[in-house]
C-alpha cells in the first residue's frame, strides 16, 4: 500500500494546510509532500516495505530496531486478550501516540538550527518521491523558485541577497509546520491500514474489550486486502483526483476546463 499511503498523505496535507496557516502554492506543495513522505515511515517495522529499503543498509538497521522496539512494547503492555503476536508489524508505529510523539520530535528540532528542520523535510520528500516519483520533486522545486523569485525584487543591493534572505524565512517557515506535517502523514497511514481486514490498533494504550492492541477496522463487508484490485482500482484513482482537486486554485482550475470543454463540444455539434 505504499503508494496508496502516499497518495494519501499528499491529500491530508493539502486538506490540513490551511488549519496550520498555509494557504498558498508555494506553503501548501512542500507541506503535502512532507506529510506524503511521513506517511510511509509507520511502515519502517516491515523489512520489505519501501521506507526500509530506501537507503540499503541504513535503512534495514533503522527498521531492525523499530521492530525490536515494537515487539518488546507489545509484550510488555499488551493486554489478557491480545493475540499471540510477535508485535512487530502494525504495532508501535501504528499509533497516534507514535505519531504525536514523533511530529513533537520534529518540531522540536525548529530549536536546534534550520539546517536540522531541512533535513527532516527533504527525508520527506525523498520517501515520497520514492513512492510517487519524481514530478513530486519537481513540484517542491518549482514551488521554492517560485517563492523566491516572487520575493527577489530589481533593487536588490548584492546579487542573490534576496533570494538568500528568502531561503534562510523558508526554512524558518518550515520548522513552524514541519511537525504537523509528520503527525498528519503518520496518522493518515494508521487510517488507511483500519480500511483493511488486519485493521489497526492506533489507539493504544487505550483498552478495548480486553485488549491493548485493539485493531481498529471496517465492518467485514467494507475490508479489503492489502494490494487487492480494490486498492488498485478504485482507492488510488479517487485519492489521485483528490490529489489535484484539493491543490490551492485545483477545483477553479478543473471547472474553467469542464466549462471550455463543453463550450467547445457544443459548437462541434
């Protein structure tokens, strides 16, 4: 479901943008691919998924240790009526309280320098860029140049003053929403896995009916398998339309097209 997560995390990212103040093309693009990227990283407790494969070694370890970790946590609170699991998989980093935690981790870094805040963005956005491609890149550039040279007037007193000045207010603008960003991408995830039949248990340490890992999931006839045609053919073409309407203008845009399509199939006739 990597890409499906993805896809969805770009989606929770346009939609959140605006509650976090973020309402231009310029805020808005880099913020949803943060939050694509972020929503990928629950699966680091899965070797095959694609967070941890990205960097070969580096990222098998991180992924070794986050299974570890997951699976000592579930042994340890799990509840009288938890199954027999080894609580490595969908666990740990399945759960608000994971992504909370992480996306306070995050923002916290906006203390520790701005370079620091670059880094957690970009490692988004190559995690979405490894699931979506590379016209995510693209789109993060474009819109970065596009707020630069917005902000670059002719009276500049050095060459590149400007558009140094407004790099240095970018990545100050980054640590402000960074955070959210990586708790919204996290969430999503454990929303999109409670549409499946393994569910979720995003809702630990909270009981329910006995269990610490209660896995929250549709009722039986609305469940799919993960990489069924369900996924395929229908929950990545909707989240793909959401995925331009959602974008700041997207729905003004797709309307002005439907209107000059019709326009011109009535003179066709």
């Amino acid at each position: 479901m990597g890409r499906s997560h993805a896809l969805s995390g770009w989606c929770a990212g346009l939609a959140v943008a605006p509650l976090v103040g973020l309402t231009s093309v310029a805020e808005v693009v880099p913020f949803a691919a943060a939050t694509a990227g972020y929503a990928l990283v629950p699966d680091l407790d899965h070797p095959g998924a694609s967070a941890s494969r990205l960097l070969g070694p580096v990222t098998r370890l991180v992924s070794a240790a986050v299974r570890a970790f997951s699976g000592v946590l579930y042994n340890v609170t799990k509840g009288p009526r938890d199954e027999d699991s080894t609580g490595k998989h969908r666990h740990a980093t399945h759960t608000l309280a994971a992504a909370i935690l992480l996306g306070m981790l995050a923002a916290s870094l906006g203390d520790r320098g701005k370079w620091a805040v670059l880094a957690v963005a970009v490692t988004g956005l190559v995690l979405a860029a490894d699931a979506l491609g590379d016209w995510i890149v693209m789109a993060v550039l474009a819109a970065v140049s596009w707020s630069i040279v917005s902000t670059t007037g002719p009276g500049t007193a050095l060459p590149g003053t400007a558009a140094a000045d407004a790099l240095q207010t970018g990545l100050s603008q980054i640590g402000g929403w960074i955070g959210a960003a990586v708790a919204v991408g996290m969430f999503v995830h454990c929303l999109g896995d409670s549409l499946t039949r393994s569910g979720c248990p995003w809702l630990w340490p909270l009981p329910i009916r006995g269990e610490t890992w209660y896995e929250l999931r549709l009722p039986k006839p609305l469940r799919f398998s993960t990489g069924h045609w369900f996924e395929h053919a229908i929950i990545v073409p909707v989240l793909t339309v959401a995925a331009v309407l959602l974008l700041p203008g997207g729905l003004q845009v797709v309307e002005r097209l439907f209107d000059a399509t019709s326009v011109w199939l009535a003179g066709q006739s």
